[in-house]
C-alpha cells in the first residue's frame, strides 16, 4: 500500500543568510495521529537539520515549550495534529530569532 | 580574545547546572544559606527536564495512611528493589529525609492530596507500605509549582535559561565554574563559582522510544567524567515496561498505564490473551517491580506473542467505568479528547526508557569525586541500586537537591574566589569548535547520526542483553563517532542554532553510550534492570559497583564493593 504524504508549510529564517522570513514546504510520510511534534522532528531527520524550534517533553505538553502559530492559531505542536496543507510560523508579535524560535521572555532575567 | 564572541563573566558562590526539581531544591537551599546562586538549564527553570512529566508516585514514608510506615521500612524496600548494589548512606539519608522534605515542599505550593489534615498516601510497587504522595493526576506538574513559588521568593538567584553548559571549569583540582553556551545570543559565557551542582538528568536519548524528555542527553555525566570526576552504575538503565505505544494521543503523558493500574488495576496480556506475568514472577504477577516486568514484557514480544504493533496489552477497563470515573475525574476527558478511551478498549504497552539509576559518583553529602563539584537527582547514582522503585525518584530529588544547595553552600564560604579568567585557553578551544560546527558543509545530521546510536543502543543494550550483542555495538561506535566527529550544521549563524547544540549533545551521547556498553559488558550476572541471558544470577560476587573515571586512553573501569556504612 503506498504511503500517503502530507505537505507541511513552516516559516524558515536563518539570520546569517535571509534578509526576511519565507515559508517552505516539506513532505512528509503521514502516520497515525501524527503530532505536528513529530512531523517537523521527521522533518529534520531526513530533509532539514537545520528547522529549529523548542521541545522538551515529547508528549504531554507539560513543558509548554512549543507554542506556534498554528495555521493562523496559536498553539502548542504537540497538541495539533499533522494534516497536509497546515501552516506553521512563529508566535505572532515576537522577536524571530530563528524558523519558530522568538526570543525567550525571560521570567527571572539575567543579572549581570 | 573575540570580545563580541563573549558575554561578560558570571561570579556566583554557587553554580547549579540543571533547573528540574533537583537543581530547583538545590538552589532554593544555597540560596538560604547565604550563597550567591546562578542556575543554568538548556530550556527555562523548570520546565526542561523529567521532573514536570513526573506522572503519579513520590513517596515519602509518612506514615498518614499507614501508621506502621516508618522510614526503616522504606530504606528496607529501596535496597531489595535496588537488590542490594544501593548506596547504603544514601538510602538511609533518603528515607530519613523525604517525609519532611515533601512535606516542606507542599508548604512552598505543591499542594498535595490530603485527606483531611494528613496526607492521603497511595501504593506502589515494592513498597510495603502506603506512602506515595500525588496531586491529582500530575505530580511532577505541581511539584514544579511549588518549587517556582518558593524560587521566586529568592530574588537573589540568576536564572541563565537557555544556558547549555558545555565544560566545568577546574582550578587547581577543583571545580570552579563552568564554560556555557548562550543559546539566544550564541555567545559564550564564563560562569565562575565556588562550587558548583550538576543536577542535569539522565541520559534517556540514547534510546528511540522513551517516556522523557528530549533534552536528556547526558550532558551532566560527560562534563563530570570528562573534569574528572566518577560516574558508577552506568549499566543500570530503567526501561519503564508500560511506555503507551497505541492508542496515539494528544497531549497524553506515554506513563499513564502504570499510573492506573496502580490506582484502580490493571492486566497484562499478550496477544493470546494470557496474563503472562505470574510466568516471569510468580509470587507479585501484575505487580512485578520494573526490571522484571520489562523483561517480561520484552520476553513475550520478542518470542512473538505481541501485538501486531509489537507491544502487550494493558486492560485497565477492570473497575468498570462508574468507579474509573470515580477516581480519576476529569482526566478521563483530557484522555478521551486526547485520543484514548481507556474505559472501552485495552491500551498497548511497551518497554521504553525511562531512568538512569547510575550517573555521577556521590557520596551522602551530595560530593563527587572532584571538590567543589556536587550532584543531585538522576544525574547522581547510588541510591536506587540495579533497580528503581516507583515513586523513589520524585522525592530523592527534593531530599538531595536540598543537602547538595546545603553542602555545595558551606564549602563556597569555606573556598576561595577562583582566579578571576584563569584560563581563556578554555574559550579559545571551545571557539574554535563552535568555529568548525558552524563552518557549513556536508557534515550529516546530529539528528541522524542520534537516531543511528538510537538503534544501536535499542538492539544490543535494551531490557535484555549478552557479551555478544554488547561486544557488536560497541564495534558499532567507532563509526558512530566518526559521523559526530564530523558533524556541521547547515546555518554558520550562532544565533540559536540548535543544530549546534544537537550536535554538542551527539558527542555527550557517544561518550555516555561507549560508558553505558563497556560497563553493562563487565558487569557478568543479571541483577535487577541489567538482564544478561549470558550469565544467571544476582551473582553475589558480583555485590559491587562498576566506577569509571577517565583515563588517557579511554574510560577506566573499576569494582568497588558496595558501600554498606
């Protein structure tokens, strides 16, 4: 049975070499209930290394790392479901550092 | 020296690396005493490591529920879970220790579940008695609430998040800092200290499947080894047997079998049908501590009694859905809205890692080998011998955060300043290397090349192992480490470039990987999780610890018998 693929569309920034952020398109292979977690981390294993966002925990979104823009709504890529044609960008109204990664609000701030 | 290549140094009295509920306790203590503290951690204090995924068990021996618990009884049940290869100081300071340090940590904010003014404690497997504290359905969640509560009441502590640690800093023989990496900026960053506390974790990622998170690389236990100081029991990885493999969920923590059949109960069966595990532990079945439920589990798969998907299954439908509802509320819902409606079906299981009982050598105090530098939390080892206890981990966490801040805090007042900029040899080294990492070009992918180990680790050095199979992957990693040696990201911008910091993680994984095969090849018996089919036992002349500590050549490893005073 032939795999089905999906078409993911993230927003890549790469400070040393773009002027502005422009959004690519991946294909993906679709597995069940596939996390957009675990899409863009298939996505780095085999098309690009260098798609950069925050994760940490994997699975129940207790670390609250991975906030996106979601297809125009914001919410953690480990709550959303993989389907072809989603859109993924960083948080709206943020400093992009890199792809998804916004400057980190910092709670305690750096002494110093 | 590139003065825009480096942030402007840091001087603290004490430095934690790891902000989980370790590090956390620890800086929270040393903050108490006085100290000056800086904690660095690779996310943000609190939310980057295993402690906030912490499902259901810490235990503590109360007595609330049960009145004939006594902390005795739990250093008893610790070294028969650990069989018998535990640290005896520290499981006796544990089990001294955990009921007043989970109960002051419910005053910072943890709020655990009472019923009225006492703790309602609950079971759990190899403990004889009821004594596991929990908060609703995430205890790690509100463990994190209370220590951030009681953190920010310490306005003094510098919280460098998104700091990657990457080298301790050594004077003289003695820890005195550490070199870290600023994600955000790309920048180095001296940070000088009197002492300093490794409470980073495990190193889970060495496998494919696990139930932690991504960012335990092992970083804690490459830095230590590599400043000089002894790790011990590297070869006793805790698989967790009832990682959720299907259904696939949203949001669902992949622990949540275990955390109900402890509840409410829970069968294990293969894909006939049968409950296999009164086969593999006649005397507890279903209730077979880890090691030998991973086993089992294993056993059955691999002889080809699993699930199509290559998993077991777990029926927690027993109660009936009234009392399911009962007990666990709303997070039924979260549940079913994540996917899974474990009052209808049976889920499927498998082993997957989970915890490193072995880590960086400490003795009672929280002290390594090398002075200044402490450990605490799974980073250390030595508490949970061959095999840990469910629900041990929550609370070691508190009870040595707290004594390494204590310790690490007086030796600081005892200590001279570091010599201010001992060394930019340091800096240089580590520029040049971030120079190469970032340099463009083929190099392969860290995420790859961490997937490749991954397997490595998965056939050869799961649940069950043999010299064979141990003696192959280790031929295996030559090419491994080749491939990281090799490793350049695809952008030459440091601003943060995670690749960089995958691939700083790649070589902290292949050291810890080669430790981890050595030391589980040395090792001739089983004994709890580290399960030779080449060898029976526990053997008893085999009642030792493995240390490594570096040598010129290579890791050195060592027997020492346990230590029992």
């Amino acid at each position: 049975m032939p795999e089905e693929r999906i078409t993911i569309k993230v927003q890549r920034y790469d400070p040393g070499r773009h002027e502005e952020p422009r959004m690519e398109a991946y294909s993906v292979e679709k597995k069940e209930r596939m996390t957009l977690l675990e899409a863009l981390l298939n996505i780095k294993e085999t098309l690009e290394p260098g798609l950069s966002f925050i994760h940490a925990c994997k699975y129940d979104n207790s670390c609250k790392l991975c906030l996106a823009s979601i297809s125009g709504k914001v919410d953690y890529l480990c709550m959303v479901e993989a389907k072809d044609g989603i859109e993924v960008r960083p948080l709206p109204g943020r400093d992009v550092l890199r792809d998804l990664v916004v400057r980190p609000k910092k709670d305690y701030g750096y002494k110093g | 020296m590139e003065k825009n290549r480096c942030g402007e140094p840091i001087e603290c009295d004490v430095l934690v690396i790891g902000a989980g509920g370790a590090g956390m306790r620890a800086a929270i203590e040393a903050s108490r005493r006085g100290a000056k503290v800086a904690i660095a951690d690779k996310r943000t204090v609190g939310f980057g490591g295993a402690t906030v995924t912490g499902l259901y068990t810490a235990c503590a021996a109360l007595g609330h529920t049960d009145p004939e618990d006594n902390w005795e009884i739990h250093f008893d049940d610790t070294l028969k879970g650990g069989y018998y290869v535990n640290h005896h100081g520290l499981a006796r300071l544990f089990a001294q220790k955990a009921p007043e340090a989970m109960a002051e940590l419910d005053s910072f904010g943890a709020d655990f579940e009472r019923r009225g003014d006492k703790f309602d404690l609950r079971g759990a497997p190899g403990h004889s008695y009821r004594r596991s504290l929990f908060s609703d359905c995430a205890t790690g969640r509100a463990m994190i609430k209370g220590l951030i509560k009681e953190f920010k009441k310490h306005k003094g502590i510098w919280a460098l998040e998104y700091t990657l640690a990457l080298e301790l800093v050594l004077d003289s023989g003695r820890a005195c800092g550490a070199i870290c990496l600023d994600l955000v900026s790309g920048k180095l960053l001296r940070c000088l200290a009197r002492a300093v506390i490794i409470a980073t974790g495990g190193a889970t990622e060495l496998y494919p499947e696990t139930t932690a998170p991504s960012t335990l690389t092992g970083d804690g236990y490459a830095m230590a080894y590599k400043a000089g100081a002894e790790l011990r029991d590297m070869e006793f990885v805790q698989f967790f047997p009832v990682g959720l493999v299907h259904p696939r969920g949203f949001g669902i923590n992949p622990t949540i079998g275990a955390m109900m059949r402890y509840r409410t109960g829970g069968r294990l069966l293969n894909r006939f049908g049968e409950a296999f595990m009164p086969k593999y532990d006649p005397v507890r079945g279903d209730m077979a501590l880890r090691d030998v439920l991973a086993y089992g589990i294993t056993r059955e798969i691999m002889e080809g009694r699993g699930t199509p998907r290559g998993a077991v299954y777990l029926d927690l439908t027993g109660p009936g859905p009234g009392a399911l509802r009962k007990e666990y509320g709303s997070y039924l819902d979260i549940v079913k809205a994540g996917g899974i409606d474990v009052t209808k079906e049976p889920i499927e299981v498998r082993p997957m890692a989970h915890h490193f009982m072995g880590g960086i050598a400490i003795n009672d105090k929280c002290e390594t080998s090398l002075p200044g530098l402490y450990a605490a939390g799974e980073a250390a080892s030595g508490l949970h011998g061959a095999n840990r206890l469910a629900g041990n981990a929550l609370s070691e966490i508190i009870v040595f955060g707290a004594a390494a801040g204590a310790e690490a805090a007086n030796f600081a007042q005892m200590s001279p300043q570091p010599k201010k900029g001992a060394s930019s040899d340091e800096e240089r080294l580590w520029l040049s290397k971030l120079d190469y990492l970032l340099s463009g070009g083929d190099g392969g992918s860290p995420v790859e090349t961490r997937k490749e180990l991954q397997n490595v680790m998965k056939t050869f050095a799961g649940p069950i192992r043999d010299g064979a199979g141990l003696a192959q992957a280790l031929n295996l990693m030559p090419r491994i480490e080749g491939a990281t040696a090799e490793l350049r990201t695809s952008s030459k911008s440091p601003i943060f470039n995670m690749e960089a910091t995958e691939a700083l993680e790649m070589e902290n994984l292949s050291l810890m990987a080669k430790i981890v095969l050595q030391a589980a090849l040395i090792r001739e018996e089983r004994r709890g999780a580290h399960f030779r089919t080449d060898f029976s036992g526990p053997d008893p002349s085999w009642k030792k610890n493995i240390y490594v500590l570096k040598g010129s050549s290579g890791p050195l490893f060592e027997r020492r018998r346990v230590i029992e005073n």
